[in-house]
C-alpha cells in the first residue's frame, strides 16, 4: 500500500499543495480552478466562442479534445494536430492556459509545443510508456482515473510520473465503472477525500464524464466543491445537440454562467474562494 514514493517523499517535505500553471494555481490554497470548453475540436469558430463564453463566466483554462478515444472506431476521432494549433490559438489570444488529451508517448513532445497541460484520459491511466514519457517533461499533467481503477492504482499511475521528474500532477476523479445505469459513470467523491488523506497532489472532479446527463452536472459539482474538491472540469458547447462528442452531458454557455454562480456560492460556504 503505497510505501516509500515520491508523492509521501513530497509530502513529508512539506510541499505545497498546489500546481501553477503560468498565472493560474491549482491546490489547496489556491481559488477554486475551473477548466471548460468543448468535449472535441470541431472548428476554431466555434472553439472562440465557446472560451470567449465560458472565461466570461469564470472559467480560467479552456479544455478541447484534438485526439479522441472513442469507443467506437466509427466515432468521430478529433481534428488531430490542426485541431491543436486551433486550441494554441485560442489561448494565446484570449490570455488563458489550455489542455488536452494526450494519447501516444510519441506525440508528447509535439503536444507539449501547443498545450499548457497535458491530459491523460481514463483509457490511458495505466499506459505506462505514456506516463513514463510524461515523467521526463516539464509540463503539468492532469491525470484522470481509470474506468475501473482503485485509487491506490490511480496513485501509484502518478508515482509513474513523478519518478521521472515531473511532479506537476493533478488528478482527476471522473467517476468509475459499476453496475448502475443511469449515469453514464458512478461519481465517486469520496476519493477526493481519501486521496486528500493519502497525498497532497491537487485533486479535481470531472461531473460531465461521470455523470454522462447535462442536468447532472451543476449537482454534482457543487457537491464536488463541498466534497473538498480544488477544481472541476465541464463540457460547454453552444449546440450541445448538434456537438459530433458528448452533447448529451454538454452545458449550454447559460447553463455553465448559471452552474457557476451556484458553485460560486458553495464554495464560500466551504471556504474557498471561487473567481
């Protein structure tokens, strides 16, 4: 169970609880961080539109998925690297950090030139090479757990990480895979807590692939945030209904302004200050 590691050698040192990422923090005593935008890169228009919207409401990094991991092979698959250039793009533009998933060790350093942080999705949690890779670059890593992992797995997914020298991880809970089907996934909050109690690696919740359902989202993050969480990640699209990837747990730019005022107010209630 998690013997000597770097993340209790970190801890142990009294390291903080946080990761920058240019002007923005994420951790423990940083604001509450809130990354959002598209599930996939459809086109730079409609990209703008929807990070113009979404930084407006409060969101300070924008998310878009250039290389998607579907389940089907029949899916739509991303834009690849002109759908990267689009998100650089964007950033630099509107002055925010972006992220998107990596899912190759050989497209890290490619991915790396266009991304503030890079993603690992929960298909790719245990792909060791790719972590491995991870571990020798100086970017931060969002790493999200596992369909069916345990969190001592999940754990040990970022110890591959951080033993190559890069110990800007943040994890990401985004629920897991059980017998329920009314979610798309089951929520589970208490590994923020317990992942709280066993590391001090930042740690943010995922509503939108846990619950897979847009009127699931506000709920679920408001009790991420009360549940102790440092972030949330959301899917925003201006026509969920017509998004090529996951429009069914897609929030409207309306229902993303509306979702935040009401975390907003959640997280004052726990103490922690949301932008």
């Amino acid at each position: 169970m998690l013997a000597d590691n770097r993340i209790k050698a970190m801890c142990s040192a009294g390291a903080e609880n946080d990761v920058s990422i240019g002007r923005m923090r994420i951790g423990k005593d940083a604001p509450l961080a809130v990354i959002a935008g598209p599930c996939a890169i459809e086109n730079e228009q409609m990209l703008r539109e929807t990070a113009r919207l979404v930084i407006k409401s409060g969101a300070q990094m924008i998310r878009g998925g250039a290389f998607k991991p579907r389940s089907s092979p029949y899916s739509f698959q991303g834009l690849g690297l002109p759908g990267l250039k689009m998100l650089h793009r964007v950033g630099r533009e509107l002055g925010v950090p972006v992220i998107s998933e990596v899912m190759d060790s050989g497209d890290v350093e490619v991915m790396a030139e266009y991304v503030d942080v890079l993603q690992v999705g929960a298909r790719n949690m245990q792909n060791f090479p790719l972590l491995r890779k991870l571990g020798t670059i100086d970017k931060p890593v969002l790493l999200k757990r596992g369909l069916a992992a345990t969190i001592e797995e999940w754990l040990l997914a970022a110890e591959y990480i951080m033993v190559g020298g890069n110990e800007k991880v943040i994890l990401c809970e985004r629920g897991i895979r059980t017998h329920e089907r009314w979610t798309r996934n089951t929520l589970d909050l208490s590994a923020v807590a317990v992942v709280k109690s066993r590391s001090c690696l930042p740690v943010i919740v995922d509503p939108s692939h846990a619950t897979g359902h847009n009127h699931l989202v506000a709920p679920m993050a408001k009790a991420a945030v009360a549940a102790g969480a440092d972030g949330l990640m959301i899917e925003v699209h201006p026509c969920p209904e017509k998004a090529m990837s996951d429009g069914q747990q897609a929030l409207t730019p309306e229902q993303f302004r509306e979702m935040m005022l009401e975390v907003s107010r959640i997280a004052a209630a726990v103490g922690r200050h949301a932008v």
